[in-house]
C-alpha cells in the first residue's frame, strides 16, 4: 500500500457539502471522495502511472 501524505485543505463550504453529499452516496468518507476524484482526474489527464499487477 502507497504511503498517505496529510496536509490540511481548505475548501468552500458549499463545495464541501456538495462532495460530502457525493461521498455518502458513494459510502466513502469525504477524504476518500476527494482522493477517488484526484486519482480520476489523474488518470484521465494521462498523469498517473498504471498500477502493476499483483
């Protein structure tokens, strides 16, 4: 498993709420949500790297 970086993150509260609603439909935790969002748009943008076959 890849090592987790933590840092804060401010973010509008609206925003906030609206992923916080996404999460809860998904079962996630708002941090999973953000970070399922991030690697999404990572991999569509080419800048993620393929993860090896186990």
């Amino acid at each position: 498993m890849a090592k987790k970086k933590s840092f804060p993150l401010r973010i509008n509260q609206e925003i906030y709420d609206m992923v916080q609603k996404w999460a809860d439909d998904d079962f996630r935790s708002v941090n999973a949500q953000i970070e399922y969002l991030l690697r999404e748009q990572l991999k569509q943008a080419g800048r993620l790297k393929p993860e090896k076959e186990k």
